[in-house]
C-alpha cells in the first residue's frame, strides 16, 4: 500500500496508550478475563463489556474465534476503540504459529476497517498461553512488517523488561 509502519516497542501499561486503537489479548467468550484482558475490561468500565455482549448476541453466538479480531468502543480508555483478538494456546506438539500471526494481521484490518492509524499491540499469547516470548516476540514482528495496512505506527507495549528485550531484538 506504499504506507511504512513503524514499529517502535516500549515497557509500559497497554491500558494507558494514547493511539487510535489498543489490542486486547481476549479470550473467546469476550467476556473480559485475566492479565491483559482483565486490565482492560477493569480501566475501559462497563461500555466495552457491555459492547462485547451485543457482539455475543448478534454475530458472535459462540464466541470469538482464535485467530479473529473484533472491535468495540475503549470506554474510559485514552484509545479511540479496543480490537479484541484471540491468540492461540501454545503447543510444543502442533505448529499454531499461523492462527498468531493472524492474530496481529486481523487486528490490522480491523484497525484499517476503522481508520485507525496508531495502534498498540501486546505480547499476543506469551502469557498465561503459554507462547515462548522470543518466538512470539518474532512472529509479531514479521506479520506486522508485512501486513498490508494502512496503520502507521504499531507500538508493542511490553509488561516486563524480558518481554521488552524479547520485541527489540526481534524488531532489530
């Protein structure tokens, strides 16, 4: 499309970005949950959940699924909107790479779909799903460096230095 993402990666609070649109690592239900999710759901206040319902009623009767993404209002968020995503579980037996990368790619085109030129990312199933930091850190990268889209700027907000230093390296 002949727009340069730039990619810049900080450690920091996903809930506090000032950009067009943040990325919930969710889980299918929509329903909020635990670390991120649950930290979005809690800063956003009820319109995000309350959005998430009515996308559970109308298109999504069986919840999000992996791979997907979704948006709705930020609430009470600095963000414009929440792209809610549902990373896979990591499996040492079965190469799910493909459904994380299409994590990020989906919320991409959502981002387009909704004229959403900064958005924030987290580490998309690095946590409690078990994803090894420096692999998922990788996949992140390369699908949003060639990811057709017009967002201009993807920013990866890290929790922890580990995960920080993981996204640097792999942004190079």
């Amino acid at each position: 499309m002949g727009i340069m993402t730039r990619i810049e990666t900080v450690r920091g609070d996903i809930t506090e970005q000032q950009v067009d649109a943040v990325v919930n690592a969710a889980n299918s239900s929509l329903l909020g949950g635990g670390g991120v999710d649950g930290a979005i759901h809690r800063k956003g206040g009820p319109r995000i959940l309350s959005e998430c319902r009515d996308l559970r009623a109308s298109h999504y009767g069986k919840g999000l699924r992996t791979g997907q993404a979704v948006a709705t209002t930020a609430g009470l968020l600095p963000a414009r909107w929440v792209i809610h995503t549902v990373g896979p579980v990591w499996s040492a037996t079965e190469d799910r790479s493909e459904l994380l990368a299409s994590c990020y790619r989906q919320s991409l085109r959502v981002a387009d779909e909704l004229g959403a030129a900064t958005v924030a990312f987290p580490a998309i199933s690095t946590g409690i799903y078990g994803w090894p930091m420096d692999d998922g850190a990788r996949i992140a990268v390369e699908t949003v460096r060639t990811a057709e889209t017009r967002v201009t700027l993807v920013r990866f907000v890290l929790f922890d230095a580990r995960a920080l230093e993981a996204f640097t390296t792999a942004v190079g």
